[in-house]
C-alpha cells in the first residue's frame, strides 16, 4: 500500500524534524531531540502496541491520491486530512495548513532508492545570517529585498545528484607563439615562431555530482560545491522530516554531458598547467577517454530562496552542510546611476584639484573634455566592481576538487615548431 510517512515525538506524539545543528530528530512543540535509533524503537513499540489490540478498524484509505492510471497526484495530510497536491517526483513535503511533514515512501522504491545521502548540517536560522551576510555591503542592492518576509521564504531541500568516479586519460593539443623583438638602425623587428603543441596525461575522478533535477539552476548548484562526501551516509527516510525533497527527472545517462564538461574542463586546465615558456597559447583540441566509470545516486541538502524584482525572478542557494552562499543579486538601476555620477564627479574633483595645485596654466576645453571622458570611465569602473559584487555563479564548471589526490600522471608531450614570421617596421623619427 502507497503511505506517507512521518515521524511522531515520542512524548507529546507532535511532528518531529530532523534537525541539523543536533544531528537529531527535533520536536519544536516540546524541544525534545532524539537520535535516529531511538525514534524507531518508539515506531515498533507503538506498532507492536496496535497489532496486539483486535479492535482495530482499517478504512483502506491511502496517504497518496492517484489518478485512473496510478500516477500520484496529491497526498492526504496524515495530521490535519488536508490534500495536498503532489506529482511522481515529488519525496517529501510538508503541510502547508498544519506544517506536518510527510515522506512519501513511494518515491523512492526500485530504482529511486537512493545510493547514499548528506544530512543538512546548518539549520534555517544559519541559513537565514548567511543570506544577510552575502548581502552586506551590496551598494547596488533595493533596499526592498532583505524584507523579514523575504528571508523567512527560505526552503530546504534535499536536491538529487548523481556521483560520477571515473580514470580519465588523454591528450591536449595547442597552438603556441613564442615571440621577440629587437631594434637595428632604424627599424624594429618581431619575431615570431609558431608552434603545435601535445600534452598527454590520465588522472582519476571519484564522485563528481551533478545536479538531477530539471528544476535546478546546474550553474548554481555546481557554485554551491565541494560538499564533504566522506560524511555522507546511508539512506534513511527520517533524515528527510522536515524538508522538501524531490526524486530525479534528469536520467544518469541524460546527466553524463554535464560530467563529461567537467572532466574535459579539469583536464585541459591541467595539461595547460604543462606548458611554459610561451608567449601565446590556445587550446585546439582534447581527446579524452574514460574507463571504470560509474555513478551513485545521492541526495544533497540544499538551503533556497527565490524572489522577484522587476519581474525577473532570482534564485539563492546555501550549500545546507557548508553554508556556502551562492547567487545572484538583483541591481537597482536608480542606485547603480546614482554611484555612477557620484564615481565620475569624485573623479572630476580629484582630477581638477590635481591641476590646480600642479598646472601653470589651469585647464584648456580640450583638458577639461579628457578630464570628464577619464572621470566617466573611472565611474564605470566603479560601478562594474560594484556591479561584479552582486553574483558569485562559476561561469564554468570544473571538477579540480574531485580529482584523486596523486592520481594525476604526465605522459610524453611534444613540441613541434611549424614557421616563423617576421615584421619590420621603421622607427619614428626624433623632431
């Protein structure tokens, strides 16, 4: 039969939730915590305790509401009755009426089960200062945003990944220039010799995630890493009371590109490491081949909050073991011109002082014009800083930290130089 599980307090029988800062399950009615193994033990007493009684009536009814074709959705509230609506995905949930949190066993039968699992370690509250920490500061920021109500939509939620371990091996290839120059009588000459380089290497990979669910932004949930994978533990339901989780939707085989971006990226860097002494260098191509690949399924904990400004809608996540504050920030476009003119006029200010305690002759209109044009790109410069601020997102993904201490091995690389081209250009004459 289909069920919605939850846990109980074994005092006052109120909805317990795993809390992250104990590493126990916590009753907010009555702020008692009990481990994991205790919660249980009370489980089987209570259903030894109603097995053993023959008054017992059973109305057949389930905790999940499906469809004619047995597709899930919604769920029955086994506190308050309520229906809430639900879909295939969806593992765990809480009441919106009465704030029950219920796991829908269901989905993660067969191949759902989870391989492994990261508890949540930093808690709504720590959530909530690391937002307000990230804000700090932003001069760009509307005032309007860190609103009580704002923060207090903070989620959390368990985000499905898959973990792919593989032994990558391969080459990269580059064009190179190596370039100098010299002067002889009256002209200046630059050399330049062209070069087709090879850097081979293999290096192993253990458990690089990548995010499962199509309703996750993969830039930020990649920005959120590393998590610390040595304390991951087995799958157990209990730890998801009290958040929201969802099963994946992005198949392992749907999600290997992403993985396989990751690996190449780490690997070019890494043979690019390889070469020195070159003036210019380029990346042409990369082969890489992987063997002893595999993947785990696991379920990661994930602080997030997303908001509306201007009706662009903005996503933060908070890596929920590290606390590690990812996002992007909206700008406040009065308040970006603002510092704009503030930036150019301090410019001005500095520039016109300079020339009067320096300058002979004060500023002619063609200096003036120079000293506004410089003002107006420091002022920009300011505001783009300001502006840069505003969003930690990696613009491309890698893999460095899930690389295999001392895996890394350097085959024979080449060096082969193609031609050279050399440019003559007459020097200026002196008045």
């Amino acid at each position: 039969m289909s069920e919605a599980l939850n846990f109980k307090c074994p005092c006052c029988k109120a909805p317990l939730k795993f809390s992250g800062s104990l590493g126990e399950m916590s009753c907010e009615f009555c702020g008692s915590s009990f481990t994991m193994e205790q919660v249980k033990a009370a489980e089987e007493a209570e259903k030894e305790d109603a097995a053993s009684s023959e008054m017992t009536w059973s109305s057949g009814e389930q905790a999940l509401i499906t469809d004619e074709n047995g597709k899930v959705k919604g769920y029955k509230c086994p506190s308050c009755g309520a229906e809430m609506v639900a879909d295939e995905n969806t593992a765990a949930t809480e009441c919106p009426y009465c704030g029950n949190p219920a796991i829908i066993q269901q989905s993660f039968e067969g191949i759902y089960k989870p391989d492994l699992m990261v508890p949540f370690a930093i808690d709504k509250n720590a959530a909530k200062e690391k937002l307000l920490e990230f804000t700090k500061g932003k001069k760009l920021l509307p005032k309007s945003f860190t609103d009580k109500n704002r923060i207090e939509e903070i989620t959390g939620i368990y985000v499905p990944f898959w973990l792919y371990s593989c032994h990558a091996k391969g080459a990269v290839s580059f064009d190179a220039e190596k370039k100098k120059s010299w002067d002889e009588g009256n002209y200046h000459y630059e050399k330049t010799d062209f070069y087709h380089l090879v850097r081979r290497g293999e290096m192993d990979f253990e458990k690089i995630p990548v995010d499962a669910s199509t309703q996750m932004d993969d830039a930020t949930m990649d920005s959120l890493e590393p998590y610390d994978l040595t304390a991951a533990v087995p799958y157990d339901a209990a730890y998801f009371s009290g958040y929201l989780a969802d099963r994946y939707d992005v198949s392992e085989k749907d999600a290997q590109p992403r993985a396989n971006e990751r690996i190449n990226n780490t690997f070019e860097d890494e043979m690019r490491k390889q070469v020195k002494d070159y003036t210019y260098v380029k990346t042409k191509n990369e082969s890489v081949r992987l063997s002893d690949a595999r993947a785990e399924y696991a379920m990661l904990p994930v602080w997030m909050m997303t908001t509306k400004y201007e009706g662009k809608s903005y996503t933060f996540g908070i890596n929920g073991q590290t606390g590690r504050m990812v996002g992007s920030l909206p700008v406040d476009m009065r308040r970006y011109f603002m510092f704009l003119g503030l930036g150019t006029l301090i410019s001005m200010v500095v520039i016109n002082l300079l020339v009067l305690l320096f300058g002979s002759n004060g500023m002619s209109v063609r200096a003036e014009l120079i000293s506004l044009v410089i003002s107006l790109i420091v002022g920009l410069i300011y505001v783009s800083a300001l502006k840069g601020s505003m969003k930690n997102i990696a613009k491309k993904s890698r893999a460095m930290q899930y690389m295999k201490e001392g895996s890394l091995k350097l085959g024979q690389g080449a060096d082969r130089f193609l031609y050279s081209k050399t440019e003559k250009k007459e020097k200026a004459q002196k008045q």
